[in-house]
C-alpha cells in the first residue's frame, strides 16, 4: 500500500481542498505569540480577506503580470483592452493566448516586455507548468516558487501574493515585500527598515499564521498613528 500523504494545509477559505482557517484561533495565537503585534490587532480589528473569484491561477498571474509596477487605473484600462482582444465573456485561454502575436498585444498597452511574459505563462501553462485550481492546494510552498518561477516576468514576491491571496495558505512570510517591512519597523518601533534575518526570526513566534501577521503589518501603514 501508498503510504498516505501529507494532509493538506487549512486555508484561509474553504474550498474543495481543505477546512477553513479559524480566524478567532489564529488572531488569538498571534496575540499570545507576539504582545506587540496583538496591539497591532486589537487597533486593526478583524481580519476582512476575501476569496478570489472563480479563476485560475493562469488567469490570476496574467492579470498580475499586466498590473506590475502600474497603478490601479492605468493597469485596469489595459488589462480591459487586453481583455477585449479576445471574444467572449470568458478569459481567454492559454491557447488562444499563445496565438496572439506580440504586436496585437502590445496595441493593447502591453511593454515588450509584459507581452513577452505573457505569451511565456501561456507557454508554461500549456505545458502543465502553471498548477490548476486542484493541484495548486496540494503543493507544498517551495514547489509552487519553483515551477512558477520558471515563467518570465513571475517573480517570487509574485508568486507569494498569489499563494496569500489566492490559494490562501496561512503561513507564507514576503520577506521582499515594502510594505510588510514598513509595518514591521512602524509595529515594532525600528527606526530602519528590518533584515530579512530579524523578520524571519521574530515571525517564527506567529507560525502558523504568518500570512495573516503579514496582512496587519500592511494594515499597520493605514492606520492613525498612536
């Protein structure tokens, strides 16, 4: 007989691959783990993270992809055009994508660049390169930073957002990410901007709900200062 598996992480929401997380549970770890960051919570409130809707993860890079280094409204216009390439209510395929010649996708607002990661993801997706909606739960978080990676213009920090809040694993630590620094230091009164050793280090205490840590270190920069 197979030796059964590992069982799957809980995540944030429920969906077909496992039980939901208890948000009272994991504010209440992170409370008792961290004083520091439990006043954080306490000011923050509750967690408000939502599911994404019904897409893929190629979908969901395709639109991160489009959105890099842009903001919400200038990404938004292209991401519509890019959209309108395409006919019909749904996303386009990975197919359907790999058949659109650069300059087509460039007349959308693409750069050379973000056109060329996205025939590239449409490549890998086509290749089973790119996990499904099923298979991206049963992975573990290196696997998923190693075979997305592999896609031009899917950094790892990329790949994290998706893990957070897309497949919403619990336990996921951006160590790249300026605002989660921001808050650390602005939480945890630092006047520079922490190593990735400090933030490891500390985080450790919060496992196994560092994404949620995470999302009130970011809520940590909108909130009125003390």
């Amino acid at each position: 007989m197979t030796p059964p598996g590992p069982a799957p992480t809980p995540l944030f929401w429920r969906d077909d691959s496992g039980p939901c997380v208890n948000w009272a549970q994991a504010v209440a770890h992170l409370s008792r783990a961290d004083p520091a960051l439990g006043g954080l919570i306490k000011r923050a409130g509750p967690p408000r993270l939502e599911p994404p809707g019904p897409i893929s993860p190629f979908h969901y890079l395709q639109r991160a992809i489009i959105y890099q280094q842009l903001s919400g409204k200038a990404a938004g216009t292209i991401f519509g055009r890019f959209r309108a390439i395409y006919s019909g209510s749904r996303p386009p395929s990975p197919a359907a994508v790999s058949q659109t010649p650069i300059p087509v996708l460039r007349s959308a607002g693409l750069s050379e660049a973000k056109a060329k990661a996205i025939i590239d993801l449409a490549s890998h997706a086509k290749r089973g390169t790119v996990p499904s909606r099923t298979e991206l739960p049963r992975l573990a978080p290196d696997q998923i930073i190693e075979r997305l990676t592999q896609v031009r213009g899917v950094g790892q920090w990329t790949v994290e957002m998706l893990m957070i809040f897309y497949l919403g694993h619990p336990d996921i630590l951006p160590l790249g990410d300026l605002g989660i620094r921001k808050g650390f230091a602005l939480t945890f009164g630092m006047k520079r901007l922490p190593a990735p050793r400090t933030m490891t280090t500390r985080a450790a205490a919060w496992r196994p709900y560092r994404s949620l840590a995470c999302w009130y270190l970011w809520r940590a920069l909108d909130l009125p200062k003390e």
